[in-house]
C-alpha cells in the first residue's frame, strides 16, 4: 500500500546522514542542581552513520520504520519524538512524514546513534517541511531532545560541557583532528569494536560513577571552569591539531564499567595489542570500546591484525575515520 503523499506527490525524499560519535575525554565533574551530572567532555564524529530517507504524508501521522525488528519505532524513539516536538514548535500538527531509518550504528552501544537520529529527523524534516528554522532553534529543540543531540547535530571535534549541551567547537582542519605520526600528522583512524551480547545502562553507570567517586565529586562552579579550562588547554587538544602525541585518553564511566562488564575487560585488552594504537578507550557509558590509529591504513592492519582474536571473543568490528561533519542533508542537494 502506498503512503497517501503531501500535495506535490513528486516531492523527492529527503535522506539525511546521522554519524556516531565517540568521547575522547569523559570526565565526571560533580552533581548539578538539577541532579543531573556536570561533564567535561570531547566528542568526535565519526564517518559511520546511520541514513534516514524521510517522504510527506497527508494525513498527520508520523510512522518510523526500520529494517532491525529490534529497534522501537513508537514515539519512545528519538527520531518520532523529534518530529512531533517540531510540528509542535512549529504549530502545525497536520503535518506528516514517513521516515525510513537505515541503521548502520550499532545500538546501545554508547556511541549516540539515537541521539544522532533524532537530530538527524530534526534537520530533515525541517527542510521536508519548509520550516525554515535556524540553527539555534535547532539547538534549542536539540536540547530538549536530550543530552547528546544537539551535539550530534552541529558534530565535528566539539569540547561538551553541563549535561553535554553546552558546545565549543575546536577548531582543526576540514578533515578533522590529526594524530602525529612516523611521518608527521596524519588523520585519525578508528578501529571500533562492540559485543553484541553486552549492554549498559547509562544510569547504572552515573549511579555507580556516583556511589564510587562521590566523595571526590566538585561542588563549586568556580571548580568546574578550572577543569573545563584545564581541558582547553590540555594536552588532548593539541594532540588532535597534529602537534603532539596523543595522551592517555579519560573516561570516568569506564573506571566503574570495565571491572563490571568482562567484554569490556575482554575487548580493551584485545585493543592494546594491536599494533601502535595512539590510545585504547570504551566510549560513552560503553559497551563500545576504540582505538586510534595515525591514519586509516593502520586502523584497518590492526583490524586484520586481531580478526581472529575479536571473532573468538565475539566483537562486531568498524574501521572508520573521524569527520568533521554532524548530521547532514545528502539528497535533494538544493536550499528549501
């Protein structure tokens, strides 16, 4: 059966681009007022993206489907909410779509795929449906949306402070952060792997972060701008403008994670044996876990270096680069 289409039936699909993310700092601050965790952060886009391909309806309603039967497609998924947060906004609750979602981004995996779905219907309905808006309103409904959003939308090498809303771009080539190897700067590879099997919750792993480091938790805001600047001005940053070896990489929920979760365990092991990996961390609250390399070349030689180490232990296994690019409209080309 055909989806009954707006009045321009020859309207062609809009297909948007909804890249991963990883952290390469994720560092745990203290408690807002808000109860919510303040973090320090970096995040990093990546070339491995999921695809949404979004068509009008008629009729008002907004159906998500997707090809992994084991992805929700009511209005608990991000993508349904983004769109009726929009409409909403906008004041136009006539309005429809059909959004076909392609995932290439495994899920739950701690690398922001719903996040970046949902950003993704942002900016894709917001041309579908002639909206028009800026990209601070963007922003805005981004944060609403939830804590990783509005940095999936904008994307690139961003430091993340608050909840992970508050954004400050770094500013670094327009192919992304570079990694100082045998012969000179190079961009980033990753060579990404995740368990199937395993999953975290992110608020077990705040909670557990809570109960475990609590004690060390900052209380003043003041005490939170000297880390943010302390981050700023940090060795990481430099590492990624190409100028320096990239440091041991930070991430709190990983402290707590890793003596939980054997995969965890299993896979970062896996990951240091590689040959020359700049640096080995789980991203987000994990389960996902990367390593860095000096170019993508070597990223996919350590792949092929452990395919029968990471095939025994379970892993599903990316190589990718790091991008400079957020979510994305790739088709139809020309402006609203």
């Amino acid at each position: 059966m055909v989806d009954p289409l707006s009045a321009d039936s020859r309207q062609a699909p809009v297909l948007v681009e909804a890249p991963a993310k990883i952290n390469l700092h994720l560092e745990v601050l203290g408690l807002r007022s808000d109860g919510f965790h303040e973090l320090a952060m970096v995040m990093q886009s990546l070339d491995l993206a999921d695809r949404l391909a979004i068509e009008p309806r008629s009729d008002g309603a907004i159906v998500l489907r997707c090809h992994d039967s084991t992805l929700p497609t009511d209005g608990s998924n991000l993508v349904v909410r983004a769109a009726e947060l929009l409409r909403q906004h906008a004041g136009r609750p006539e309005l429809g779509a059909t959004i076909e979602l392609e995932k290439r981004i495994p899920i739950g995996a701690g690398l922001a795929g719903g996040s970046s779905d949902g950003a993704a219907a942002l900016l894709g309905l917001n041309r579908l449906w002639g909206l028009q808006l800026g990209d601070s309103t963007l922003q805005q409904l981004a944060a609403e949306l939830g804590s990783d959003v509005p940095f999936t939308l904008s994307g690139g090498t961003q430091l993340c402070f608050g909840r992970g809303e508050i954004l400050e771009p770094v500013p670094l080539t327009e192919s992304g952060p570079r990694a100082l190897g045998p012969q000179g700067p190079e961009e980033l590879g990753v060579l990404l792997i995740k368990d199937p099997a395993a999953s975290v919750s992110t608020p077990w792993a705040y909670g557990r972060c809570r109960e475990l480091r609590g004690d060390f938790y900052l209380e003043y805001e003041s005490d939170f701008e000297q880390r943010r600047q302390s981050l700023r001005d940090g060795a990481l940053l430099a590492a990624l403008h190409g100028e320096r070896a990239v440091p041991p990489l930070r991430n709190d929920l990983q402290a707590v994670v890793e003596p939980e979760q054997q995969s965890v365990r299993t896979g970062l092991a896996l990951l240091r044996q590689a040959i020359d990996p700049l640096a080995v961390a789980m991203s987000g609250s994990g389960p996902s876990l990367f390593a860095l390399f000096a170019g993508l070349a070597r990223a996919e030689a350590a792949r092929d270096q452990l395919r029968d180490r990471l095939a025994d232990g379970g892993f599903e296994v990316w190589c990718c680069r790091c991008s400079s690019m957020g979510v994305r409209i790739v088709q139809p080309d020309q402006a609203p």
